[in-house]
C-alpha cells in the first residue's frame, strides 16, 4: 500500500493509472476505521481495478461546539488494517492541502433543500461542509466508483444530488450498514460511549424496528410512530433530536401510495450523537400518511 500527504503526489498516481487504463474506486473517511469502512474498501476492491481510501477530518462539517478538536486520529492503525485489507493508495492530506485558501474565505458547495432537513435542521453548516470536501476530492482523485455507507443515509443522497447536478462522471453507491453483534451501527463516535451508555446504545435500533413492524401493519399514523419512537428514547435516557418516517428515494414527506419509506433517527447519549436509520419495504402501498 502507498500513502501519499500532497495533492501533487496523489494526482502523480492517479495520472498513472489512467494511463494504464485502470478503473478507480473511492471511498472517503475521516479515519479512526473500523469494520464498517473495511466492508466498503471490500466491495471497493470488486468494482474497480484500483482502489483509494483518504483519511481527512473536515473542519468545516463541524459546528460549533461539535467535536472536531478531540476527534479520534489513529493513522499508524488506519494504515495497517487497509493495508491487511489490500488497499492500493491512502490519501492523507493536511488542512492546508484541501483548503489553500483558508477555511473561511474557501469556496463552498451547498446543495439544497436536502441539506436543510433531518441532521441538517440541527447542523445547519455540516452538509455543505461535506459536499465541498467530497467536491474536492472527486475533482483530484478522479474515481469512476465512490462508496459510502448508509448509516449516513441523508448524506448519500445529499452526494448523489450533488454528482447529478454538476454533471460529476462518479457512480455513487451506498452500501447497507455493518452493525455489531447487539445491533448497534458502527461508528467511530461509539468510543465516546461509556461502558453503561454502550450497553443501552442499541436501543436506537430496536426503537426503529419497532417503529418499521408498527408502518407495515399500517394500525397508526406516522405522526404517532414518530412520537412514540421518540419518547421511547428519551425514556431510557437519550437526547433525540428527531425521528422521522420520510420517502426513501429523496427524504420528502411521505404520501399515500408510497412503498419505499425510511426511519431515520439522531439522538445523543452522553457525549455521542449517534445516527440510525432502517429502510421499509411495504406489503402494501402508503394509505394515509
């Protein structure tokens, strides 16, 4: 595995690639890996003839408050599980490689409507934070495949929006969430968790599939599933910020004759604000939202 810190040095490989005629896969990280980010350096492998992993904490999708300074950096064991897991080139820049000009007069990219909502309700700066750093990248690492995973399932189709809309030639895939063993999604912000929070942790789950049982059997309102989801949590000690029953296809309010429905849920426990969602098939179409 090669590790490149410049700009220069990472368009230098990828120049070389193309040359070769190599396809490339992408997926982008802000380190501290775990087994989530493994899977889609795996089906990264599959897809193309190389691979690129970059390693980037992004100052500018933190708010305010957030936890930007004391996030998890952990290159040296980073490079040693994708290195074991066959990656090709890890891209490591600084703050000063992606943002020449400074994180506040940089340039910024914001996609609409989308990014308003949900997480962006209550991080109003964050989703164009990550639309101008997945620009960035995009534009440098030139992938023909980009992966993500749809723990972050809002900021998928905030990508793939942006991609359609600037004519980007990038495929974006996102790929189902890898959970542990009690259920609860990976994250690298589950190390915040104390021992007695991480034992409570995977609550979040079991409140959005139970939620998902109560949408099938269509026997309450949306409004009441999304209410009982979220005095369920705070019952047992969360923080919710929102759960919320949204079309699947571009999270807009659902309508009678929908079958394809997200449950999407934020909630703080302790100092961990952790993201879930489940995706619901329907037996039968929507008949009053």
């Amino acid at each position: 595995m090669n590790t490149v810190f410049s700009v220069e040095d990472l368009r230098a490989v990828i120049a070389g690639w193309r040359r070769e005629g190599r396809t490339i896969a992408f997926v982008p990280t802000m380190g501290n890996l775990h087994d989530g980010h493994i899977s889609l350096l795996t089906e990264a492998r599959r897809r193309a003839d190389r691979t690129v992993v970059s390693i980037f904490v992004n100052p500018i999708q933190f708010g305010r408050g957030e936890d930007y300074a004391r996030y998890p950096s952990t290159l040296e064991a980073d490079q040693q599980k994708l290195s074991a897991a066959g990656l090709d080139l890890l891209f490591a820049p600084n703050l000063d490689q992606l943002y020449p000009g400074g994180i506040e007069e940089d340039t910024r990219v914001t996609v609409p409507g989308l990014s308003t909502i949900l997480c962006g309700q209550y991080r109003p700066e964050h989703f164009s934070g990550v639309a101008t750093v997945v620009t960035k990248l995009f534009i440098n690492v030139q992938p023909d495949v980009a992966l993500f995973g749809e723990k972050d399932y809002q900021q998928v189709l905030v990508i793939k929006r942006m991609v359609h809309d600037l004519l980007m030639p990038v495929e974006v895939v996102g790929l189902p969430i890898v959970r542990e063993a009690d259920g609860l999604a990976m994250s690298s912000r589950n190390g915040y968790l104390s021992a007695e929070e991480r034992r409570r942790a995977p609550l979040i789950y079991e409140s959005l599939q139970r939620a998902a049982d109560k949408l099938r059997a269509q026997l309450a309102s949306l409004i009441a599933i999304e209410t009982a989801g979220m005095a369920e949590l705070a019952a047992a000690g969360f923080r919710p910020e929102y759960f919320s029953i949204r079309r699947a296809a571009d999270l807009d309010a659902p309508r009678a004759g929908d079958t394809r429905l997200q449950i999407l849920v934020a909630a703080w426990l302790g100092a961990a604000r952790l993201i879930d969602n489940v995706g619901v098939e329907m037996p039968e179409p929507l008949r009053v939202p």
